[in-house]
C-alpha cells in the first residue's frame, strides 16, 4: 500500500497528522513462516517462528506523523539554547513537508560534542514535538555488530536488531533513531556500522532486510540522530551521509536557563511540586551551572529531597551533592 495513496487523519494546527503507512509486506512473511514450519528442526526455531506470528498478529501498518503546520518551537529554543543550529534545521524540513502529501523527511543529524551537553535529551525532546516514538541505540555498549541489523537465526541466541523492533514493535513508521556514541562502534569480526550505510540512504532503506527476520522492512521514514564525541573514528561515507552540528557546553547564562527551565519542569510535572516554590534562588542556579546538563536532574531530585525532609518549601545550595559526593559508592565498614 503507498502511503501517499492513504488519506490523513485530520488535525487542527500545531497537532499531528498521521498517515497510515506499510513496513512490510504480510505475504513475505506468510512464506518465510511456511517454509519454517516445513522444516524439520521447529524447535530450534521457535523464536523465530513467534517473530513471523507476532508481525502478522500486529498486521503492517503503522502510523507515520508530522505536525499539521510548523510547531511553535520557542520553548525549545529556550531550553537547549546550544542546539539553536539544529532546531533551525529542523525547523526548515518541517516546513518543506507542510501543505503536501509528502512525508516528513529530516536529514540524518550528527550531533558532536563533549558527554553531558544534552544531545541524548535533544533527541527525546525532538521526538516529543514530532509526536512519535524514540529508540535508543547505544554502540559504546555493544559487544556484537548485530544491535542494529539483527543477528543470524542460526545463532545461540539469535534476535532482530533495533530498527526491526522499533518499526514491528512500535507504533510508527517514523520513529526518531537516536546510534549514540557513534564514534565508539567497534568490532574485530564485523562492522557494526555496517547496516546504516543503507539505513541512511531513504531509496535502499525501503527494503532493509534484517538479519534475523529476513524480511525487508521499510525504514526509511525513520529520522536518524546519531551522537559523538569525536568525528574522527566515524567512516567517511557515513559522515557525508549526515549533517554535522557542533555542539558546545552552554555558557554560564545559558546553563542558568537550562537549570531553570529543567526546575520548572521536575516541580510541574510532579504533585510534590506544589510544595516549591516557582523559582529557586540565584546561588542554586549558579551552582547549578557549573553541572553538565544530563547532571543537573540527578543534583535537582536530590535537592528536592534533602528540602523535604527539612520541611522547607525552597532549595539551598546546601541540599545539592556536593562535588565529593559525585562517585560515592554505597557499602559497608568494616
């Protein structure tokens, strides 16, 4: 079924629209299922076999999103005022989608930078005003180079990889795909990178096949946001796949607002809130500026706590962790 061909479901301005699109094609697994149950051997295939059931069972289609009109992104902005570049290039592919049947289509996003700048947030935020899902995919931590394209049935353990359970599992043709810590993919017997170089690629990304399933999938709705520290351990051909955003640390003012925005947020989103007051003081908004952002809520929960438990409606410098505190390891004395 082409997506295009399928009406939207109406919206007003600022929600989202939603196509109904097809990541595959029931029939491939009709005959992938088939052949499986032909085979002597059922057992040894029985995870895959409940992979074939589940994709029939969930059926093919999927949502795919994009705002109705272009979103307001002023609070965005204000929130991650080191990502202004980034929300500009986004900005421009949301409105090149608006008042047509196309797609949504977003260039893959490099986003470099130190660890804490906020770049795994960035990508939580950005899928939140896209109204669809987001998938983590973290390559520091992999240890196979199957995480993203699934590995071989005929191994011990075999699975599909994320981008196959991000568009079987989920709800969206579109998901926001977050390779975190691109630049620290390695594997000695196989290229972890290996699948994106299609994946990247709208045209070859309509029939990805994984591994495991062996069924191509389309994926190429998926918005891609890939993270580093460091370019220089990122193959070329997937650099010249991307736009490539530096990212800084915030400055000191910047880094106050993004510590006062991330307070407005824990104390709105939460019942105890009401027991704050609006804003904190000055000194705990400096103090929190010289944290990285991914640190500012762990130092925030803590001091929410530590007020609590001395019946005070306002945060002190002294209920945050202190820098002592950082790596403290919980144990016993002996």
């Amino acid at each position: 079924m082409d997506a295009d061909a399928v009406p939207a479901i109406a919206a007003p301005r600022g929600l989202p629209i939603a196509r109904v699109r097809t990541v595959f094609n029931p029939e491939d697994v009709h005959q992938r299922l088939r052949r499986l149950k032909a085979q002597s051997n059922e057992r040894e295939h029985a995870a895959l076999a409940q992979t074939y059931e589940r994709m029939l069972d969930r059926g093919p289609e999927r949502f795919a999103v994009k705002p109705s009109g272009v979103p307001d992104m002023a609070p965005l902005y204000d929130q991650l005022p080191n990502f202004h570049e980034v929300l500009d290039d986004v900005k421009r592919h949301v409105a090149l989608a608006q008042a047509s049947s196309d797609s949504l289509e977003i260039t893959p996003l490099l986003l470099l930078g130190p660890p804490g700048v906020g770049k795994t947030h960035f990508a939580q935020q950005l899928a939140e005003l896209l109204a669809t899902e987001m998938t983590l995919v973290p390559m520091s931590s992999m240890t196979a180079g199957w995480l993203l394209s699934g590995s071989s049935s005929q191994w011990k353990g075999a699975k599909p990889g994320k981008v196959f359970e991000a568009l079987v599992e989920g709800n969206y043709a579109n998901p926001v795909i977050v390779v975190d810590e691109i630049d620290k993919a390695s594997d000695a017997q196989y290229d972890p990178l290996g699948a994106l170089y299609g994946l990247l690629e709208p045209q070859t990304a309509q029939r990805f096949v994984d591994e495991f399933a062996e069924v191509p999938i389309d994926a190429s709705q998926v918005i891609w946001i890939t993270t580093a520290n460091d370019e220089r351990g990122i193959p070329e051909p997937i650099l010249n796949r991307m736009n490539v955003f530096e990212i800084a640390p915030p400055t000191p003012e910047q880094a106050r607002r993004i510590a006062l925005r991330l307070y407005q947020r824990l104390r709105d989103g939460h019942d105890w809130g009401r027991l704050f007051d609006e804003q904190p003081s000055d000194d705990v908004l400096d103090r929190l500026a010289n944290l990285a952002p991914r640190e500012m809520r762990r130092a925030l929960m803590t001091a929410f706590g530590n007020a609590r438990l001395a019946g005070r409606d306002a945060l002190s410098v002294e209920d945050l962790p202190s820098a002592s505190s950082k790596h403290t390891r919980i144990g016993f004395l002996t």
